[in-house]
C-alpha cells in the first residue's frame, strides 16, 4: 500500500493489488472519518466515499487535482505501465 501524499488529516494511496484486470488510474484517500476513491482517468471523479460530508470531498478532490500528475507518475512507476 504505497502512500502517495499526507495532506491535513488525509491520507492518499493505492493498494499494490489493484485488482485483476486491474482498475483505470485511482487513489484512495482515509482519514478519521471515512474513505473515498477518486478515479484519475478518464477524469478525475468520484468513485464511492462513505464518511466524509460534501466540503470535504470538494477538499479532497481539490487536492486530487493538484497533485494529478504526481500520483499517475506513482502510479505507473508501481504497476510499471
């Protein structure tokens, strides 16, 4: 489970086995009140999120986007695609 950022009181990563066929390009994001998993392709978007309230998904995929290129870089070094 690499970890990709701590931002706040979030933080992103993939699992190593992301399922086979394996998933398009995703994050998953924890904290103390719930997980999501943002989609990076086709487009950045919401894949399912228990816990967190609208504000804090607008946050978190805020910081999705600001780090984009850094995560689909993790990404493809890992799975090596």
């Amino acid at each position: 489970m690499p970890l990709l950022l701590r931002h706040g009181p979030y933080k992103f990563f993939f699992y190593s086995n992301e399922g086979n066929p394996r998933e398009p390009i995703h994050v998953h994001v924890r904290s103390s009140k719930g997980e999501a998993k943002i989609w990076l392709e086709p487009t950045i978007g919401l894949a399912d999120s228990f816990g967190f309230n609208s504000r804090e998904l607008h946050a978190i995929i805020k910081i999705v986007i600001d780090n984009r290129v850094a995560f689909e870089r993790a990404w493809r070094d890992h799975f090596g695609n």
